[in-house]
C-alpha cells in the first residue's frame, strides 16, 4: 500500500474538511504531494477552499532563511494575501492575524526532534487558536526517522525554549499530527479544537525511504536525509564554539576549528570501541565556512560516517566526538557562552539539562575514558525514554 500524507488524504477527499471555512495555511515548500506540488499551489488553486491568510516558521514561508533570522510579515505577491510571521516579532499568532479566519491548517514536514522549531511554533498556534476559537487542523506527515525509536535525556523544565519547550526527549518518535495531539492535550492550557488527518499506509518501523514518498528540505541545513541521520547528535555541536558544517556543503556531518589537528582527532576516534559499536567512523576533513562560526577561515576536523544503520546512535557518537574534542583541546575548546537575557548556555538548552555538562568536564578532568563518560550520561535516559514511550501511547496513531 502506498503511504499518503495527510495533504493527499485532504485532495483525495477535495477538502471537504474545510468547506465553507475561512483558512489560514501555515506551511513551507516541504509540504508537497507526490507530483512534488506544494500545498500552497494546491489550496491556491483549489476552488473550494477560501484562502484568507499565510503563516510562515522560522525560515520562512519560502524556507530560504538562515537559522535564527527573524522573518517579517509580507504579502504573497500572486495571491495578496497577509503571509504572518511566527518567527519575528512573535512565536505566537495574534487576535488580529486569526480574525479573519475559522480555521488554521499547518501543513510542514518535521524531523521528529525536539530541537527543531516547527513543532514549537505548532505549539503556540494551538494555544493561541484555542484561546480564539479557532479550530486546527495538521496535516500529518511521516516521521523521517522512523517512529518506534525514542532516544536521548527528556527536558528539564527549566531548560524551556524554542528549541524545546516541554518535557519530550532528544529523538520522540512522533509524527507532527501526535505531537500535536500530545501537546495540545497535557501542556495547552486553553486546547484548541484539534483535527489531524493522519496518513495512509505509514507504519512506526517505516524508514523514509520505504514510504516512496519525495524528499523535499524542510530547512536550509537539512538539505538531505543523511544530514537528518546525523541531526539528532550533530546539533550538539551548536553549543560549542566549534563549526557543525553551517556554511558548508555538510552541515551537521562535520566538525572543525582552525586549532584542530585532523588526522590524530581521525585516528582517536577511529580507535574508540564506542564509535565502532555505535556504527561510525570518522574521516580527516579541512574546510571553510562561508557563513556562521569561523566564516572564511580554514577548519580542520572530521567527517562523521554511518558504517552500519541498524547500530548508529547519533546522540552518543556526537556527544563522544564532543568529549573528545573537550579533552584533547582544553586550551581551545569552549562551551557558547551564558544567554545574556536568561543566563543558559545554548548547550544545556539543546541537551535538556546542565547536568550534561557538567558531567562532561568533571569526567575530562578525572581523565575517565570517553566510553565510560558516555556510558554515565546515557545511564538515566532508558528510564525516562521508558515513562516518555508509556506517555505518549494515548496520542499514537500509527502501528
């Protein structure tokens, strides 16, 4: 059976869902059928759908705009509806961009990790539409990673943010139409009247690739599916002072600074029995940023590559390839620093807790093997992963 996003469920059924509504369509080019039409084109062009305004996520409604840039509310030049930003001035949807619409249907590919912002933004627009009555509807899509696996350390509250703004782990193995579910029916305190429409034929032991369906980047640095694979630990590296590839053709596939030696840090981590049993390797890489950290100046590290699928472990190989870095450089290496309106580091706020690292440097100062540094941080997230799995059954919609 072929898999059908919720966007070709709504087509196959001509929107019925949405007749006779005011719409709004929060959405980016990832959101497409199998033709690889987006479904801005397919709700423009629909006859019986009454458009009334866009909703863009970070990046945008046209998904060109680096990390972290703030967007501005524009008009779409073909169809001169309001295109509101929810990367800007707010996360969250004011009274006056939901006046004129009964309706806000989200439509976008996520990735199924707690420190991509789309789902966070879908969390503001549940609390904002119920606050207004405004009825929601997602337009579910697969978990690219597969949604049976559930890995990492769970948020702290106090590490809240919009990269993770409720207690869900690293990798959640949910597609966007549970999390929503989830979210909207244990953390919203004014749910919204909520509609998934859920795929057809997606299975949780599905990868991507069996699902036939085409890939389209749902931001600018995770252009491929590779780049997903490593995503989930490689985004780590964000909270060091080290380059993770932005600026590169390898985002988050790579790690460097101008002080590395490429070779000994290939050869150190080519020798750990932690990488090898978690299906990497690690190959001697120069490059030059032209954006982001160390921008036009020669780095040196290493490229991350995936020897065995079925035994890869991103967070762990990535959190390793971090402490490594942390005890062969303590003269270079550095840690982002403290927020300056909160005081977090943006390392802590990734990894969920400052437990993390604080572990990290009490082991690299003990001199304790990286293995044995990794073995301890990962030692509490079975527990939690276990609570996280049995929380998130009522919400699951899929085998």
């Amino acid at each position: 059976m072929a898999v059908l996003t919720g966007l070709e469920v709504l087509i196959d059924d001509d929107f019925a869902l949405l007749s006779g509504q005011r719409v709004g369509l929060m959405t980016n080019p990832s959101a497409i059928d199998r033709q690889l039409t987006s479904a801005y084109r397919l709700f423009a062009s629909a006859p019986n759908v009454n458009l009334a305004a866009f909703f863009a996520p970070e990046h945008g409604f046209a998904g060109a705009a680096p990390d972290a840039e703030q967007i501005a509310t524009a008009t779409d030049p073909r169809t001169g509806l309001p295109v509101f930003s929810l990367y800007g001035d707010t996360y969250r949807p004011t009274a006056a961009m939901l006046q004129a619409i009964d309706v806000l249907v989200c439509d976008i590919q996520d990735i199924g990790v707690r420190y991509y912002t789309y789902p966070w933004t879908v969390s503001h627009i549940l609390e904002a539409a119920g606050e207004h009555g405004v009825r929601v509807v997602i337009l579910d899509r697969p978990n690219p990673l597969g949604g049976a696996a559930i890995e990492g350390p769970v948020l702290e509250p106090e590490m809240a943010s919009f990269v993770g703004r409720f207690p869900v782990p690293v990798r959640h193995g949910l597609t966007l139409g549970e999390m929503a579910g989830m979210v909207n029916a244990t953390w919203n305190a004014t749910p919204a009247d909520l509609t998934v429409v859920p795929c057809a034929g997606w299975r949780r032991a599905m990868a991507w690739d069996d699902t036939d369906l085409p890939w389209v980047a749902p931001s600018p640095n995770v252009p491929t599916l590779n780049t997903l694979r490593h995503y989930p630990g490689a985004c780590l590296v964000e909270g060091t002072e080290l380059s993770e590839g932005r600026g590169t053709a390898l985002p988050f596939e790579i790690v460097g600074a101008p002080w590395i030696d490429p070779l000994a840090l290939a050869d150190r981590l080519n020798g750990e029995a932690w990488a090898a049993a978690m299906g990497a390797r690690f190959r001697p890489h120069t490059f030059q940023p032209f954006h982001s950290k160390w921008a036009g100046q020669v780095c040196h590290g290493v490229q991350v590559h995936i020897t065995d699928p079925a035994r890869w472990r991103p967070i762990h190989v990535w959190l390793g390839v971090i402490v490594t870095l942390r005890a062969a450089y303590p003269e270079h290496f550095a840690w982002l620093p403290d927020h300056p309106d909160t005081g977090v580091q943006h390392f802590d706020r990734l990894i969920g807790s400052p437990d993390v690292r604080r572990q990290i440097e009490a082991g690299v100062a003990a001199n304790e093997p990286v293995g044995a540094i990794l073995a301890r941080l990962a030692e509490p997230w079975a527990d939690d992963c276990r609570a996280f799995a049995e929380a998130r059954r009522p919400f699951l919609r899929y085998e």
